[in-house]
C-alpha cells in the first residue's frame, strides 16, 4: 500500500534507525565538581621545592606509607616486598608475560599482577577503588607507584607545586597533601641504603607499560 513516494519514505526511516545505531555516542563518566588550586593551598610549604608527592594510602584495607604519585607512569606498579606485607602469597597474583621499563630502558620482571582495593582521602571525605598492581621485584624508595590507571580511576588532579592531590567525591571534594620532612627522608634513607649500588637503581618516574611500544 501506499503512493510511490511509499519506499523512499520508508528507506529514509531506515536509513535513519541505522545512523542513530552506529553514531550513538559512548557514556563518559562526568562530574559537575571543578578542581582548582589557590595560594591557600601553599600553606605551610617552604617556596620553591622540588618534592615528590608522596602520600600515605589505604590498600586492601591497610595503611601504606611511601606512595609515590607519578602521573607519568603507565601502570600501578607495587614492590614486592611490600606485597609481601599484605600476606596474600603468590597464588593470588596472576600471571604477566611482558616486562617494565625504567627510566634507564632496562626490563624489570613482573612477579604478576593483583587487584586491590584503594581508598585517598580522609575517611570521611574519601573515594574508593579496585585498583590492578603490577607487582615487581625492583629497587625504589616507595612501596607503591600510583601511575596514570589509578590515578585516572580516582579522577585525581595533582599539583606538584602545591605537594597535593585532590579528587571528586561522594559529596563534593577531597584532598590530600603530602609531608615533605616525610618525603625528603624516605629519599635520602634509600639512597643512604643503597649507596653502593646506586646505578641500578630503578626510577620509578619513567615507568612505562611494554605494550606501548612507541614510548620506547
């Protein structure tokens, strides 16, 4: 039934269910919060300095000092020592065929990866995620190294001119500063301890996922 412009129209309508199909844009995960930082936030901080941020965390429900931010690195990485710590055993990592990369472009074998729960913030004004541990047997002043998937998952903004973070929670903003006396210490203690083999050191600021080949 229908005159002869019947078909067109009904090609039209099926041109236009097949464009709304393929051109659906994805879901993107948005918050209304803006996250600035203001000279109130250089309280208490000695100008200029060149300090990491270095905070203490929640992991798999357990207090970590010495967790180097580091949104250059491609991975969460966790020594294996402090692994150790949390009790779990080797059985609960899984395995990684593919290696690290430091800053001095040698390979550092991954024991495995492991998924573990990570909480910033203050208890009250916190947020809470499953975070996947690349854990590695390699030398380095922090027991963690929060990179970019952690970071990204939180919705961290960190300055490193103000030596805080802070990030979106349930209700409005948290935030975390790092100590510097605490920061400046844990450096100069590692170095102290491993003053003798000092090149071998792994830097963890340039660690790099060996699946992108062409950070190399």
């Amino acid at each position: 039934m229908g005159g002869p412009g019947a078909e067109s129209v009904r090609k039209a309508k099926a041109y236009t269910h097949f464009v709304c199909v393929i051109e659906k844009p994805l879901k993107i995960s948005q918050t209304n919060l803006v996250i600035s930082f203001s000279n109130s936030d250089l309280e208490g901080l000695n100008w200029p300095h060149n300090d990491a941020i270095v905070l203490q965390l929640v992991v798999a429900n357990r207090p970590f000092h010495r967790v180097l931010i580091d949104t250059r690195a491609f991975v969460d990485l966790m020594c294996y020592e402090a692994y150790e710590k949390l009790c779990f055993g080797p059985k609960k990592l899984k395995a990684v065929a593919r290696p690290i990369y430091g800053f001095s472009g040698m390979p550092s074998e991954i024991e495995g990866m492991v998924d573990l729960l990570v909480m910033m913030g203050e208890e009250t004004r916190s947020s809470t995620v499953m975070a996947t541990f690349m854990v590695a047997r390699v030398a380095s002043a922090y027991n963690v190294i929060l990179g970019r998937p952690g970071l990204n998952s939180l919705g961290v903004v960190a300055s490193a001119k103000h030596v805080k973070v802070k990030l979106p929670i349930e209700n409005g903003g948290g935030e975390c500063r790092a100590s510097l006396k605490e920061v400046r210490e844990c450096y100069t203690n590692f170095v102290k301890a491993n003053k003798n083999s000092c090149l071998d050191i792994a830097c963890p600021t340039e660690i790099i996922d060996a699946r992108d080949e062409r950070a190399m």
